[in-house]
C-alpha cells in the first residue's frame, strides 16, 4: 500500500470479548485494511482497536465497527474508569505513509456524515477536523460524559457538528477527528491511592491545574510537558494507581521526558515509579528516541542495532511490568511491514539458497548484503572507539559515525530484499500473455517498467556506497589503532559492493529501452564507480599508515 491511514477508535466495552471480537470481525473483514491491535481493558471497561489501511479502506472499516457498536453496546449499561461519551467513543484518523492531514480531515467529516444519517448516532470532530476552537480538544467534547449529554445537547453551543440535538440513549454520541499519532501511555506507581496519581498526572498535563490561594482567590498553574493530557486512576486489575497520559505529539514532548517528569513528581510525594505501559501501538522512532537517551544516560554508545536501543528503552521504562512488550506486536512499522525471508535467514540457509539453481537471491543481493558488512564493520569500530581512554577528543563525532552506519547498515539490508522482489516482478512481466496485440503492448509496457525498477535497485546500492565512504573517513583517521584492520576490511567489503551493483546496473540496460534512461542511468553509476575506486585505495593506505 502506497497510501496508509491509520483508525485508531475507542469503543466502550472491555469486558464482553464476544462484543470485542464482532466489532473487530468487521474491521477484519474490510478489504484493503488490515488490523494491527486490539487491546481490551476491563477496569477501563474499554477497547482500543488500532488498524491501517488505503483513505477509502479504513474509512469503510471504521463506519462497520460504529455499527456493530451501535448494535451491540448499550451505554445505559456501561460503567467504567476512562471517560466516555458514547459506544464508539472516539474514532481518530492518523496519516501514516503518502496521506496528508488534509485527507485525513476529509475522511472524518465524510465518516461523520454518514454515521448521522445512516445510524442516527450525534457526531462531534474534535483536533484537526474540528470545527471551531473549543471543539480541538477532545475533554472538552467529552466533559460531562455520557451521563451529561442530555442537557449538553440542549444547549445550543454544544449542538452536534453533523445531526440533531437529539440524544440517542444507547449509542451516545461519537466523537471524529485526525490528529498526529498519539501514544496512550500510562505510568505505574507503588500506591493504590487515585488522589495521588491524580495529582501527578495535574502537575504533569499541559493544562495544568487550579490552585487556591489563602486569600480566597483561584490562580492557573500550567502544567509542565506541553503535548500531554493527563489523570489519574486506581487499576483494581493491576492493584495499584496509575497516571494515564494522552501523548498527542512524542516530536514536542518524547516519552523519555514524560516518564522522567512524572518520577520526579513522585518522588516528591513520597511515592516510586515501577515501571509503565504502552496502550495500542508506538511508532518506531518514538521507542528509540528513549532508547538512545537512557543510552546515553549510562554513557554507553548509540550507535548500537535498533534492536539493542528498544531493548535498553523497554527495561528503563519498565515497559513490561504488567504483561511482556513484544516489539513485534507493539511497534506499528514492524506490524505493517512486508516479511524479509532474505535477512530472516541464518548464514548457512542464506548460503546455501545462493548455491542453488534459482536467479533469487543472485549477485545484486549479495552486492547489498555486502554493503551491509561494510557498515556494521564501520559501527564496529566506532563502538570500539566510543568510550575508550586516549580517544576523549573523537568521542562525539565517532559516535556520530557509528549511529550514521547502523542506519545505511540497515539500508543495505532492505536493499537485499529489494533486489530479488525486483527480478520476481521482470519474471511475471516476462510470463503475461501476449497473444492479441493490445496483450503484447501491455506485456511490453510492464517489462519496460519493472526492467527499469530492477536497474533502480542496484544503483541505490551503489549510491550508498558514497555515504559509507564519507562514514569511513573519520573512523580511519580516528578509530580505535587496535580496530584499524577492521576498517580496511569494511573499505574492501565496500568496494566489492560497489563493483558488483555497477554489473547490476550494466546488466539491465540493453532490455530497456528508453534511450534516454539507459545513458543518464550509466552515467550515473560510472561516475560513483570511479570515486570509490579512486578513494578507497586511499583510504587504504592511510589505514596501513596507522596499522604499523
């Protein structure tokens, strides 16, 4: 899918698996969606249903899960700790990939609009899609609750943004928008005590609290972590409080920051943090940005494997506490990405699958994987650095380097993948039929297209090559002297990963046939040759120079 959006709606059941389980079905059931989480809470007596999908395919699905609600939730009977105003409580729509806000704004006023005209259900839009100031924030939607909308709904400044002012007793009313990812994000405290937590989570939220001075008088005391909604609530499930936290945007307050704040407020109530959890997904970059920060708390180097910075931000965040936090399950790029059977492999089956009589994976994979060694051999030495007496000076720009690898490391090993799934799509052009004449033009056409994209390939390997080049400058002129082998490794790993993208490259172009293409495409890939031919020996040689 080029074009993702992600729905994350909050329904009011937490308890009814069999409730739980029909709304997420039809969910399921949405062509071109597909579902990543569902999380019940029992004490909360609600589900977060997270999934993604193209605009119109995760629109579809969302309508179906408010009518299944509608069906089969009925607020008069609901009692819970989170506040809520209807059965489909909230249904925010989030841009992931090639969607823009704007598009998820018009998706939430479409949804709305259907959902007042076909279940008769009051729809407000609240963050992005809202349409007027006060109706952003969702608590101000929300502030009342299910019990107060009767008598919010008469008054004419809460009159629903699609629909009547007509209070529908068991579906409530649902609230739409689209917002930035959000991380629901809940802290854990070693007190049963709500009033606490409470009080936490008002010293913590953006919009901060009312204090009463010994005259009389109310002053605002605004709160400390911009980009966070808080309370604080009592677990029976878990037997202890906790300070439940919306973080609307992780870009302006990070996860990191707010675990570390809320420490800090209780420590000064007498209270310890044991640890937190993550409620539906978290984007990727949001777990290790903590990940690298408690890193460097410990003075250890980031320029570690991704795996390694989630791991080190699960254990400082206590993230596993309540129940075991598998990335796999948690993190939303690892649910929404393609399998990688290629880099999944051990060294023998990936060799032994090279050795056999299939063209996948041939030598623009192994160009690839090459490239990848390149890197990991640079982030070596830049660990082996990192830390190290004698090397004070060079710490933070070694580092830099390290950190800089890993990312190409990672590069080159989608690049693996890339390059055989790119040589399957020439095959099925190649296998088209071609019987008619308007058969052969298409058959044509889509091996013109995937010729090309199997050239693209091998050449963003090889442009690659110039930024492990640049990687590999200050970690040969500064690295650790006892490592300095290891860097001429990485320079001759990567100039055989550069030689063999550009056979790659050459090997495509006389079955394209855009003459255009073909010489700008050549071009291209000579002249990034011969600079890695021309550095690398350079480079080399300075190697040598350190080595004796």
């Amino acid at each position: 899918m080029e074009r993702i959006v992600e729905c994350v709606p909050n329904f009011s059941e937490g308890r009814d698996m069999s409730v739980i389980e029909a709304i997420a079905k039809e969910i399921r059931e949405t062509e071109n969606v597909k579902l990543l989480d569902v999380d019940p809470g029992a004490d909360t007596n609600r589900t977060v249903i997270t999934f993604v999908g193209t605009p119109e395919g995760v629109k579809e699905a969302a309508f179906r899960a408010i009518k299944k609600a509608s069906e089969l939730i009925d607020m008069r009977n609901h009692k819970g700790a989170h506040p809520r105003i209807g059965a489909a409580d909230v249904v925010p729509f989030v841009p992931v990939r090639g969607v823009t806000m704007e598009d998820c704004v018009r998706l939430a006023h479409e949804l709305g609009k259907r959902v007042w005209e076909e279940l008769r259900i009051p729809v407000y839009f609240y963050e992005e899609a809202a349409t007027r100031p006060e109706r952003k924030d969702l608590s101000n939607i929300r502030k009342g609750e299910y019990e107060g909308l009767p008598e919010k709904l008469k008054d004419p400044e809460w009159k629903p943004d699609v629909g009547d002012p007509v209070f529908n007793p068991k579906s409530g009313a649902t609230v739409i928008g689209a917002r930035e990812f959000l991380i629901a994000y809940n802290v854990n405290l070693n007190t049963r005590d709500r009033k606490l937590a409470h009080k936490i989570a008002l010293r913590v939220r953006e919009k901060g609290r009312k204090k009463r001075l010994e005259t009389g008088e109310k002053i605002h005391i605004p709160g400390r972590l911009k980009a966070v909604k808080a309370i604080g609530w009592y677990i029976e499930e878990y037997g202890f409080a906790q300070v439940s936290i919306n973080l609307t945007n992780y870009k302006i307050t990070p996860l990191w920051k707010v675990f570390e704040v809320v420490e800090e407020e209780a420590r000064e109530l007498g209270l310890r943090v044991t640890g937190s959890e993550i409620v539906g997904l978290i984007p990727k970059e949001a777990i290790l940005d903590a990940g690298r920060h408690f890193l460097e708390k410990q003075g250890r180097s980031r320029a570690v494997p991704e795996e390694e910075i989630i791991h080190t931000a699960i254990l400082s965040l206590g993230l596993s506490e309540i129940s075991p936090f598998k990335p796999e399950e948690k993190i939303i790029e690892y649910l929404i990405e393609e399998e990688h059977p290629l880099i999944n492999m051990n060294l023998r089956k990936f060799a032994n699958t090279l050795s056999e009589d299939s063209p996948t994976p041939g030598g623009g994979s192994v160009a690839a994987l090459l490239g990848s060694l390149s890197a990991s051999l640079l982030s070596m030495v830049s660990n082996l650095t990192f830390g190290k007496k004698g090397y004070e000076e060079v710490w933070e720009r070694i580092e830099e380097c390290g950190m800089k690898a890993q990312e190409l490391k990672d590069k080159y090993l989608m690049l693996i993948e890339r390059d055989a799934k790119a040589f399957d799509m020439v095959m099925e052009a190649m296998r088209l039929p071609k019987k008619t004449e308007e058969e052969q033009r298409i058959r044509e056409e889509k091996i013109e297209e995937a010729t090309k994209h199997a050239t693209l390939i091998p050449l963003d390997t090889l442009k690659l090559t110039l930024e492990v080049l640049e990687v590999s400058k200050p970690v040969v002129e500064h690295g650790n002297v006892n490592s300095i082998s290891d860097a001429g490794v990485a320079l001759t790993t990567l100039l055989s990963c550069a030689e063999g993208a550009y056979l790659n490259v050459l090997i495509n172009l006389p079955g394209i046939k855009d003459e255009e293409f073909k010489e700008k495409t050549q071009k291209e890939a000579e002249e990034i040759l011969e600079r890695v031919r021309r550095e690398v020996p350079e480079l080399m040689e300075r190697v040598k120079e350190r080595m004796s």
